[in-house]
C-alpha cells in the first residue's frame, strides 16, 4: 500500500507557499496582468522566502529539497496565486543552466560572483571536457561527479544520524530501536546499509516488529508471528507513514550500528 500521508516538511513548505501565494502573489496579479509588466516585488519577495532557491542543494546556498513530491506542492500552490507569477518564479534557472551544465571554470567563476549567494548552491560539480568529447564520454564524467555528491550526501546523512542518536536528539540507531521508533511512527527517515536483512518476529494484534524473542507483545499483550525480515517490513511501514527510505550503498560509520539507524520526527 503506497502512503498519501504528507511529512512535516511537506507540510512546512505548502503552508509557506500557499501563505505567500495568498497574501503576496494573489493581491498583484490582476494589476500585473493589467499593466502587463513583472511584478518585481513580488519576485524580490519569493526570493526572500527562498521559494526560488529552495530546491538548490545546500552548499551552495539552496534549501537542499530534494524531494519531486515538495516541488510539485510548492508549484501547485504557486499556480494557485498566479500562473505567470509561478511561471517566473519557477523559471528563473533556466538561464543558468548551460553555463552550468557547459561553462569553463573561468565561466563558471565569473557567474557564480554574480549570482546571489542563496542561488550559488546550484552547481554540484563542473568538470571539464574537451569539444570533440562523445556522449558516452561526457555521460560518463557526469555520472562520476554525481556519484561523488551522492557519497557526500550519504556521508552527511550518516554523520547526523550517529551524532543525533549519541546525544538522544531526534536520531536512532542500531536494529531494535530502530524498529521501536518505526512502531511509534516516529520515523522521518530510516537510513539502512544495501542488502540488510534480519529475520524477526510480528504481532499479531498491533503490528509492532522486533528482532528479540518476546512471548507476549509489549505493548498490546498480543502473540507474535515470525517473519522471514524485519527490515523489509520496517521499509513498508516507514513509507506508510509518509516518511523517507534512505538505502547506502557503500560502507559507512553505520556499519558499527548493526547497518540501520533514523532520523526522527521528534
């Protein structure tokens, strides 16, 4: 069963949007349409708000969303205030895009001075290449840059799970507590190594999933079930839930917390 549940996040951001939507887009549209000029307040404003660098990863200014379902809310909320407004504000990277797709570094440098910084997190690597380069070459060195960032970003997620599980602070890790939380619904992402498997056992009255051998459920009293894997149903349950499944595929810190841990709701 696919979940239609929004997370906090997703909340966050449609109540944003459609808050700015109403009060900000909607009272000057009509005007703009009259005129038939740019609303530039309006669009200094959404910049302000951060609706048009929202989706730019962090470490060059952006919100770091990377979430398809987040933008399609934000966009539809947007759409909702004005059309064309959304379209402006949906569109301002369009001009970007080949110079930092294709631009040599001198290129790229020069741009991104004139960028403003909550724009800068744009480019996520630039490599150069020659103009004879085929596709499959040019293909290639983009998938090895974005590989390297997918690793950041893996490190990063790691590195706040651990440290937030170590200080009790929205994170846990290791099988047991993991499951717990997932229980709970506490879960916003669980963050399990490639390939783990565990068997474990199910209650048969509230659902809750363990790796330990109770005789009686400790939360409803029901009798369990064995189940050939615990985590695979810990996945199903934290999508259920509207949360996120994050997989790693190379070795990691988690590796020495039985190979799972989650960032939690609260």
């Amino acid at each position: 069963m696919i979940g239609f549940t929004l997370t906090d996040e997703q909340r966050e951001f449609r109540d944003m949007a459609h808050k700015f939507a109403e009060k900000t887009i909607r009272p000057a549209a009509s005007e703009a349409d009259e005129k038939e000029e740019v609303p530039w307040d309006v669009l200094e404003k959404a910049h302000q708000a951060g609706l048009m660098t929202y989706s730019f990863p962090e470490r060059y200014g952006g919100g770091g969303v990377e979430s398809v379902l987040a933008k399609a809310i934000v966009d539809e909320e947007i759409f909702w205030g004005c059309a064309g407004i959304g379209s402006i504000i949906g569109g301002v990277a369009l001009a970007a895009t080949p110079i930092l797709l294709g631009g040599t570094e001198d290129t790229l440098s020069i741009f991104r001075a004139q960028l403003p910084k909550t724009w800068q997190s744009l480019v996520v690597g630039t490599f150069p290449m020659s103009m004879t380069a085929s596709h499959n070459e040019v293909l290639e060195r983009a998938m090895q840059v974005g590989q390297e960032a997918e690793r950041r970003r893996e490190t990063k997620l790691v590195d706040t799970v651990v440290t937030n599980a170590a200080k009790g602070r929205a994170g846990v890790t290791g099988l047991e507590g993991t499951l717990n939380a997932v229980h709970q619904g506490r879960v916003q992402t669980l963050v399990i190594q490639e390939g783990l498997r565990s068997p474990g056992s199910r209650c048969e009255g509230c659902g809750f999933v363990t790796s330990k051998e109770f005789e009686n459920c400790p939360f409803c009293g029901g009798r369990f079930k064995h189940i050939p894997d615990s985590v695979e149903l810990a996945v199903r349950n934290v999508m259920q839930s509207g949360g996120d499944v994050e997989v790693l595929h190379d070795p990691s810190p988690l590796n020495n917390h039985e190979s799972i841990g989650a960032l939690l709701r609260y």
